[in-house]
C-alpha cells in the first residue's frame, strides 16, 4: 500500500503531466484545423498539409485518450488499491507509477500482455 507521502507525490506529478497534456493538445488543435481549399499553397503541399493533419489528428487523440487516463487516475488516488495491479494483485513499484501513472499495470503483467497477443 503506498504511504500518503508517496500518494502526495504521485498527486502532484499526474497534476503536471495533465498540465503538459492540456499544453500539447491546445498545440495540436491549432495544427488540426482545416485547409482552405482556396488557399494559394498548391497542390502538392495541400495534400502534404492534409497528410500531416491527419497525423496531427492521430496524436490528438492520443493525447486527450491519455489525458482522461490521468483524470481518472487522479479521482481514484485516495483509494486503497490504487498502485496495486489488478491483473498481479502486487504493488506497482514508485519507479513505475513516477514514469506512467496513467498505465495502472506492472511491467511483468505489461509484458505477459504484449507476449500473449504475438
């Protein structure tokens, strides 16, 4: 179980990785927004605009997926089994929860995950 300490410091790093999200996704709208067919930039470089927008897209989404994750990690820091993971059972180690807070599962069981789907 992890101390309020411990608790106190995860709290504050998940708070400054939702704030860098936000900054990243306010970023990444500017750069999703639309073309304008009448635009003078030609026809190769509308659709190398359009291809980079849809990638710009994809990592939006990504980010406000990732965002949320934080959210609800942050609404359930309180609770008893919050750091344990709920495939194992067993503590997710600080150096783990420091790094990815919003992922919510042990390496090991990360990995045996990955493993299984080959």
């Amino acid at each position: 179980m992890l101390t309020d300490s411990q608790r106190g410091e995860i709290r504050q790093i998940i708070v400054e990785m939702i704030a860098e999200v936000d900054e990243e996704v306010v970023a990444m709208k500017e750069q999703t927004q639309p073309v304008a067919p009448d635009s003078s930039i030609g026809r190769l470089s509308r659709m190398d605009n359009l291809v980079n927008k849809e990638t710009v897209q994809l990592a939006l989404d990504e980010a406000m997926k990732r965002r949320n994750r934080l959210r609800e990690k942050l609404g359930r820091i309180d609770e008893a089994d919050f750091g344990r993971c709920p495939m194992c059972q067993e503590m997710i180690p600080m150096e783990r929860l420091r790094v990815a807070p919003d992922r919510g599962v042990c390496v090991k069981c990360l990995n045996n995950a990955k493993a299984s789907k080959r």
